[in-house]
C-alpha cells in the first residue's frame, strides 16, 4: 500500500491509549488508518503505570510497545512518527500536514492527542515529578500511602485535591505557593484534621535518588515529607486544531464530543485527555478511542450503505 497517495478511512492524531484503542477497532473492521503520532504520551517520565487491569504496575514504555504491536498486527494500519502541523477540511474529507512535509488525505478524523503538562517554576521538582512527586492519587496514592505528602498547588481546586487525598495518607502538608487560594473555612477544616497549611511560595524541593524529602520555602521554613502531589496546568494538545476546524470545546478546554466521541463538527471525533480532560487515566482513554471508532465506523458504514444501492 503507498501510504501517502491513498485517501484513508480515518487518520488518528495521537497514539496514545485513546488514539491506539480507535486504531485497534477500525483496524480489526478492516478500515484503512493512518496513525499519526509524535510519541510524547503524558506518563511518559512516570516510572510505572497503575490501575489498568491486567496491566497494573507495567512500566509506560512496555504498555506502549504491546499496544503498538497488537495494533500494527492489522495491515491496513500505517504508522507515521511524526507530528501533525495542520489540519484542513477537503470536498470530501480532511487533508493532514505533518512536520516532515508529508500529507496524509483522510475521510474522517479522530483527534486523541492528549495534554500536555506545565509544571510550576520550583527547583529541583524534575528530579521527583513522575517518580514520588505525582499529580493523581487514583494512580499513584496507593505508592504513597500512609506517609507524609506534600500537596503543592495554587489552584482553586487545592481544598477538594486534599480531602480526596486524604482517603490515602492523613499526614499531609498543604502549600499553596504563594498563593492565597484557601479561605478560613477551609483552613480551618484542615487544621480540625491535623492538616498544616504553608502560604509561602515555594522556593525548592530536595532529597535522593528521586525521594522528595524536603520542601523549602522562601520564608526561609522547610517541611519534611516521603513524597507530594503538584497540580500542573494542563495544555491540550488539539487546541489550535479545534480552533481552526470550529469544534466547540467545553468549560474545562476539552472538545466536546458525544458520548461516542462524535465533536460538534461533522466528520469529526476526538477521544481521551484532549476530549474531556478528567478522569485523566490510561483505561478512560482507551475507553474512548474504543467507543469514538465504533462511532466513526457507524458513520462510514451508513455512507456505504447508501451509495451501495445507488451503484
Ligand atoms: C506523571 C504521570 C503519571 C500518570 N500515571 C498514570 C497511571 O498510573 N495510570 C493511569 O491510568 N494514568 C496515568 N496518567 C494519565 C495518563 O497518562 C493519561 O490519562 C493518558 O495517557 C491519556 O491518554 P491519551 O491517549 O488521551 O493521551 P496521551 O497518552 O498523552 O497520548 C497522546 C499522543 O498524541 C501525540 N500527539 C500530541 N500532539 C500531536 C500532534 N500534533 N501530532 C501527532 N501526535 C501528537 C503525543 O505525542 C502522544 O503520543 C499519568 C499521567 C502523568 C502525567
């Protein structure tokens, strides 16, 4: 098959979960695909991956390489690694520019490009983020549990981040770099819990061999921990996509979508992080690439259904 001169049933933006999961239904209905991903899955930096069933505690580059092996076990899937550029709509379908210069012609599209994380400015936080340093305690609460946590974050959302966390460890350290983010009430529930609160900005974090152990502040203080929790701001990835093509997105900066992943545009499907941001887990997004490509197969199929009769 020459990849670039075809015109696919689908092109997948993103290989991720979401986008593999899509690629493994149309491949197994034999639909033409072309996968296109630039291989920055969010976990990448995290040192295992927890709560898919059957492969709890995997490390992500090993889940990875089964995926992409069960995936391009079906020949009419291609695989570019590359990045997408832009996206332009066609008379009937889409037209794809990659970085490399190439194009990629599609009749429908499913965008499953994930977020992509910024992390605040505090020294030293690299070393930790992804081993005991982590952003969701469905996924890495149970490594942590029952130590000492520091929860680092300025969002508003920090109060309800610590009472779920608190289900894992009850000896937690709220700092809302320099931000003054909690009201008294909720200072005040923190303090009726044993919960200390640090206003200060957050200068450093320090420890070994990827063991956060201390928080320094700029006040000159510093906490001892076994570990934290940091709220990155989170960046879709598809956001200028969606701009151009005029998908609605939802409050969050997700695109919204049906369901079945079906976006406010016609011919277009998006699935996993870039679609609907939380849950964020590894299941939910091959959840709903599953679900976005029986949703785009309905599509072409109905399409052929009609044409057939007209022939
Ligand atoms: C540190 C960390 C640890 C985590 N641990 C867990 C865990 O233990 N369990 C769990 O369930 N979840 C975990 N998650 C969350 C999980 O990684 C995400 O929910 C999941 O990866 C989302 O899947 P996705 O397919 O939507 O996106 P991603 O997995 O992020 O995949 C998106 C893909 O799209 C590609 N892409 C982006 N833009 C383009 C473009 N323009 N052109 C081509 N390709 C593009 C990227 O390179 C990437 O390969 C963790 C996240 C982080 C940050």
């Amino acid at each position: 098959m020459e990849k670039n001169v075809m015109k696919y049933d689908c092109a997948i933006v993103g290989g991720g979960p979401a986008g593999l999961n899509a690629a493994l239904v149309l491949g197994r209905a034999k639909r033409t695909v072309a996968l296109l991903d630039s291989g920055k899955p969010r976990n990448r930096i995290a040192h295992e991956s927890h709560g898919y069933l059957t492969r709890d505690r995997i490390k992500p580059g090993e889940f990875r390489k089964i995926a992409y092996e069960e995936v391009l076990y079906y020949p009419s899937v291609q695989h570019w690694q590359d990045e997408v550029v832009d996206i332009a709509r066609t008379e009937d379908g889409f037209s794809i520019q990659l970085a490399s210069g190439e194009s990629v012609q599609a009749r429908k599209l499913l965008l499953a490009t994930g977020l992509r994380e910024e992390l605040p400015e505090i020294e030293g936080l690299e070393k930790f983020y992804g081993k005991t340093v982590f952003n969701c305690p469905f996924c890495d609460g149970w490594e942590n549990r029952d130590r000492p946590l520091a929860v680092i974050s300025s969002s508003p959302h920090i109060f309800h981040t610590v009472k779920l966390l608190y289900n894992w460890s009850k000896e937690l350290y709220v700092c809302t770099n320099g931000k003054q983010s909690l009201d008294s009430e909720q200072i005040e529930e923190f303090k009726a819990r044993g919960i200390q609160v640090f206003e200060a900005a957050v200068t450093k974090l320090t420890g070994q061999d990827g063991q956060l152990e201390q928080v320094h502040f700029a006040d000159g203080t510093q906490i001892s921990c076994r570990g934290g929790l940091i709220g990155p701001e989170l960046i879709n990835n598809s956001s200028s996509f969606a701009q151009s093509l005029g998908l609605e997105t939802t409050e969050a900066g997700g695109i919204e979508t049906s369901p079945f992943g079906k976006t406010t545009v016609e011919g277009v499907f998006a699935a996993g992080d870039s679609a609907y941001f939380m849950p964020a887990q590894l299941i939910h997004a091959a959840s709903s690439g599953s679900k976005a490509a029986a949703s785009i197969l309905a599509d072409l199929v109905e399409e052929e259904w009609e044409a057939a009769a007209r022939n």
